[in-house]
C-alpha cells in the first residue's frame, strides 16, 4: 500500500502547483543589466520629486515607465527588491522541483517573495482563516500569479462606467489599453488540431506592448480530452473570447503571461523596467522600504482638498520622509492601499480612532467593499500510462528530457500555464439547467430583499442580479490542471492525477481590510467575509458538482480511474455543501478596498482615479475596481495603469 500524505493547504498547493518555482542556475543566462546609481534611503529622501508613485507592483511599475518617459521626476517606493539577472524562483512558470529535489522550495510564506497574508476567522467557514499571497517584489503579484491573461466580458466593465456614472470607464474605453499592455503571440497549436485561430481573436490583440502574451506550446492528452468533453456536454469553444463574449473555453485555450522566446514568466518588472527605463535619470526606484503615511500640507488642512506634500517611509527601522510638489500615487494593492490610507489618516472616523489615527478625510468607503474570487479544488486520480505533468517528479526520464528542453530551448512541461479555464453562465453548470438553479436564485432574491443595503451595495447586487439573471454572463471559471497535489485530499507521489478547480467569480458577500493598529509593518485586518450570501456557496456547489459531471464525460472519462477528493461517497447536495464550507478559499484576486464610485454612492475615488477630499492623491490598482470581473485581475489592472498614465499626463500637462 503506498504511502499517503495529507497535504497541508489546499490553495497554498494549488497556487504552488501552477506556479511555484525552483531554484536550478543552469535554466539561466544573466541578462544584461543598466544599474542607476546606488539609491539609499537617505539619498532617495534628499531628491525632489514631481510625483511619487507608493508600491512598484503591477500598477506601479507600470505608471512609472509611462510618466518617466515624460519631463516629471518619478520616485518609486517599494518593499520588495528585483534580481535583474533573473529569479528562476519568479521566472519558471510552472514548478520545476526536481531540478534541485526538494519540492517544498517556493516563494510563498517567503518573507523576500510574499506578504503572506491571512484573513481574520471567518464566521461563516467554520472560524477557518484564508490564506492571501501578495508579491513583494518589484512587479508584485504579477510576479507569483497563475500567468493567465484573460479579459473579462464588455458588460462587466461597462459596469464600471454605470457606477462610476461616467462613460470613460467601459470595455470600448478599456479596450486601447488592454492592447497597449501586451504584445501578443498567436498561437502554436489549438486545443482540438482541426481548429485555426480565429482572424477576430487576432484583430482583438495588441501587438506592441511590454507585457509578453502567448499561448501553451505543451500541450497533453488531458488538455485535448477535457477540451472534447467539453464540446461533449453541449458547450461550445469560443474562437474570440477578448471581443467582449468572454464565456465558454477558447479553441485556442487562456492565454498565459509567458514569454514564448525564452519560456519564462513575463511580468511588471522584467516587462516595464528594463535596462532602458532603469537608465533614465528622471526614475528612482526604493527598494525594500515600507510606506508608514502620507503628510499633508498643514494649509490645506479643514478643506475639501488637502495637499500631499511628502511621504513617510522605514528602513531597518529608521524612518525617512521625502518631498513631493505635484502629485502621489498609491498603487499598493487590494490589501495595503487601504492601510496606507487609514495610517494616513484618510477613512472611517471610527476605524481612525480605535487605532489612534488622527483623521485627515472622512471617508467611510475605506477598506470596505472588498470583493474577491472564491476557489474550490477536486482531483481525480488518472490511469497508469497516462502523460501528466506528475511525471516532472516521478519519471526521471521525463524529467530530464524536459529539463534539457526548458534550458536549451525555452519549451515543455516547465512552460505550463493554465491553458483550460474560462468563465461559464451558472445556468449551463447547473445539472438540469434553470430548473435546478430557480429555487437558488429565488432564495438569493430573498436575501436580497431581506437586507438593508448600503446604496452601493444595492448598487451592485441589482447588475449582479442582472447578468445572473440573463445566463449570457459566465459566473464561474472551472480550471484543468494535468497534475496532483493541489486539492489538499490524499496524495500518493508515485500516483498520476489530474486537478479539477473551479473559481467563483461574481459573490455578493462583502468583505472588509482595516488596520488594527497605527503600526505600518502589522498586517492589516482582513475579512473577505466568504460566504455571508449563502449564494455565493450555493453557486460554488453547483460549479463543483459540474466538475465531476466534466470529468466523468468522454472521453477524458477513459483516462481517469476515479475521484480522489472529494472522494466518491460524496454525492448528495449536502455532502458538497459540507466540502464547500471546509475547504473553499480565494485565488487571490481580491479588488475594492478603494473603490471607483460616485461620493454619493461611497466612492473613495472619482473617475480620474482621484481620492476624494484631496486635491493631488490617487489611487492606481485593483483597489479601486467597482465590480467583479470574471476573469484573472491581472490583465485588467494593467489597462487601468495604462489609462491612468494618460490621464495623469493629461491632467499635470507632462510632455516627453
């Protein structure tokens, strides 16, 4: 009998089986590298800036490429650091453990990688806390993603815009920027050999941007399997989903964030700070400095526009405080812009007081809001002979052909990405369709109807409701991974498996990040608050039950032996009720904590991205996102930074 090993965090292990990264130098070759001049804390405090952008993440690093190619002096303060020579712990999109034997090795729970965040109990999750990885490195958490370069569907952006009530945030407006992040690679194979890529899907596509875009070049039976089932369960394969129709998988499967020249991982640092950007004297980037606050122009105190004037930063513990005359941008995250903005004295009086801030803006939208992506895990365990990407660990010879292959070439398993997910209408996952989901959608309706909704959240729940309610919209993405490990159930090494996930894209619970306190280096207090809708895991239930409908469907069916978690006695609706509850958790898309709205809604920003009550602060990354979008947040925080450069330089009349 062999060997069975409970593993520790089902969503730790998932995120680490699609993306963790193995230290092996011989995979890489230094690349050429332009240092500045030594930046210390001091000389960064003793320099003037024009702006100064808070985090060098996703948003971040994005805003300082476009505004230092103008005549402005840009500062950019961040906690994390980049190797320019290359991590391959960052680089390698899928895990290549056994380069160096010791599968455990990632960046997660890596202080120099990862914030490593938990949430607060959560109350309707049996007291569980939530596991939240965010990237603290230069590029953050475009740097430990899943890669997945998706776009959401029109009508979701165009949410946006109705929230905002203002036509400047839609899919039409976005879409400039979406093509101006990537420069897109067509794809090598498609999931079924008889299909060709679509001359829409290319014309949906930019060309030129820093952000490498391509599309897997391994491909497994598995892949071409579940793609035929799918067809098999009466769903269609999209040829374009980046027009605005972004449901149902695409012919040619996700798009990945990989750069298909060298294999390797393509993200905000490697993409938007590059030798060239590096070398300009307007850009001065601090590295491994944690914002405490900004400071305020004392005369502009009392009014309905206070100035930023400097921003306060520690390093090893001392603290520094550096000038800035136009402009300060916060891109810090979901999780961290909020804090910085309550350390700042920006938020709810009452959240201000209890952590001894003094309060500079009443803004009661601080830190509320928070939305985020729901993930559950299932494997199947897959039948002997049967090519996964186990193989990686438990065939040598397969192993070092693919070792040689990623380091001579750039190619194979160690290329891997999410290739089998995109986002499906609840009504096409339920088993017997609107006849199953009505009593759902009728007790949801009723929740609604039972609760006293901030105008914002009635707000939103009303164009939740909408899609829902058109089936035109997908609620929820299932995602097929060819390898084990991930679901957090029994694990045999020498066993091969597949990994059935499904991400709940659309929840109307709310959650909530806060400080606790008016220490700037303690983890925010943060509550997704899973599950206060018991829609959101009804719907989850649903997603997962279609899981195994999928895997059970020919003729990836003939490739698979069995379930392995949940394990086969679970079938009624209350034993996946009871699976749901114990082991959902996020995939770490979480947006809102700053949100874009109207003041009258509860906006902490305006449609310029400007946070309200100030005069020369905004708020630049996920944090300001109205709404869910039912896809990977990564593609849609680099259009918002791009669309912000634009403003920003329209707005303080920058010239190149």
């Amino acid at each position: 009998m062999p060997h069975r090993v409970k593993s520790p965090h089902p969503f730790l292990l998932l995120q680490t089986s699609m993306q963790s990264l193995f230290l092996h130098s011989l995979a890489f070759s230094p690349i050429s590298q332009i240092y500045q001049e030594q930046v210390t804390p001091d000389s960064f405090a003793a320099t003037p800036f024009d702006v100064l952008i808070i985090g060098g993440g996703t948003a971040g690093l994005t805003l300082a490429n476009r505004l230092s190619a103008t005549n402005t002096k840009v500062g950019v303060i961040d906690a994390g650091i980049y190797n320019t020579s290359g991590d391959p712990l960052l680089d390698v999109p899928f895990n290549p453990g056994a380069f160096i034997g010791d599968p455990t090795k990632t960046f997660y729970m890596d202080p120099a990688y990862d914030w490593s965040f938990f949430s607060v109990p959560q109350a309707h999750l049996d007291g569980r806390s939530i596991f939240y990885p965010r990237g603290k490195v230069l590029g953050g958490s475009s740097a430990i993603n899943n890669l997945v370069w998706q776009r959401g569907a029109a009508y979701e952006y165009d949410n946006w815009g109705r929230l905002i009530d203002c036509d400047e945030w839609t899919f039409d407006e976005l879409l400039p920027y979406f093509k101006k992040a990537e420069n897109w690679t067509r794809p090598t194979n498609m999931l079924i050999d008889t299909l060709e890529p679509s001359p829409e899907l290319a014309a949906a596509q930019g060309t030129s941007g820093h952000v490498q875009t391509s599309y897997n070049t391994f491909r497994t039976d598995i892949d071409v399997a579940f793609a035929e089932a799918f067809l098999n369960l009466g769903l269609p394969l999209s040829p374009n989903p980046d027009d605005g129709d972004s449901k149902f998988i695409a012919q040619a499967g996700s798009a990945d964030s990989v750069d298909i020249q060298s294999g390797k991982r393509s993200y905000a640092a490697p993409a938007y700070y590059g030798p060239e950007v590096r070398s300009r004297d307007n850009l001065v980037v601090l590295e491994q400095a944690v914002v405490s606050r900004i400071l305020w122009d004392e005369t502009t105190l009392d009014t309905d526009a206070v100035r930023a004037n400097a921003v306060e930063y520690i390093v090893n513990g001392t603290t520094y405080k550096v000038n800035v005359t136009r402009e300060v941008i916060l891109s810090a995250g979901s999780l961290k812009s909020p804090q910085v903005l309550e350390l700042s004295g920006i938020g709810n009086p009452d959240v201000l007081e209890a952590a001894g801030v003094n309060v500079i803006v009443n803004s009661t939208g601080v830190g509320e809001n928070m939305m985020d992506h729901l993930l559950l895990v299932t494997d199947f365990v897959v039948n002997d002979g049967v090519l996964t990407l186990d193989w990686l660990t438990n065939n040598e010879t397969f192993l070092a052909e693919q070792r040689e292959l990623f380091t001579s070439k750039g190619q194979g398993a160690f290329t891997y990405a999410g290739r089998l997910t995109a986002p499906i209408p609840m009504q096409d996952l339920a088993s017997n369709g609107t006849a199953e989901l009505q009593p759902l959608i009728d007790s949801l309706q009723a929740d609604l109807d039972s609760r006293k909704s901030t105008p914002l959240h009635a707000a939103q729940h009303d164009l939740l409701k909408k899609m829902l309610d058109s089936g035109d919209i997908g609620f929820a993405s299932p995602i097929a991974l060819p390898r084990g490990g991930a679901s957090g159930g029994p694990f045999d090494p020498n066993t091969n498996y597949v990994s059935l996930a499904l991400y709940y894209m659309h929840e109307f619970s709310r959650g909530t990040v806060h400080v606790g306190s008016s220490d700037p280096e303690a983890s925010p207090l943060i509550d997704p608050n899973f599950g206060d809708f018991q829609w959101d895991l009804d719907a989850s239930r649903v997603g997962a039950q279609w899981l195994r409908k999928w895997a059970q469907t020919e003729p990836i069916s003939e490739m698979i032996s069995g379930p392995n978690f949940p394990p086969l006695n679970v079938t009624s609706d209350e034993d996946w009720d009871q699976f749901v509850k114990s082991t959902v958790g996020t995939i770490s898309h979480p947006i809102g904590t700053a949100i874009m709205a109207t003041r009258e809604l509860g906006g902490v920003v305006d449609h310029r991205l400007k946070v309200y009550g100030t005069d020369n602060l905004r708020v630049v990354d996920a944090s300001i996102i109205p709404l869910t979008v039912g896809a990977p947040i990564q593609q849609s925080v680099y259009a918002i930074a791009e669309k912000a450069s634009d403003m920003i330089i329209a707005d303080l009349n920058l010239s190149c």
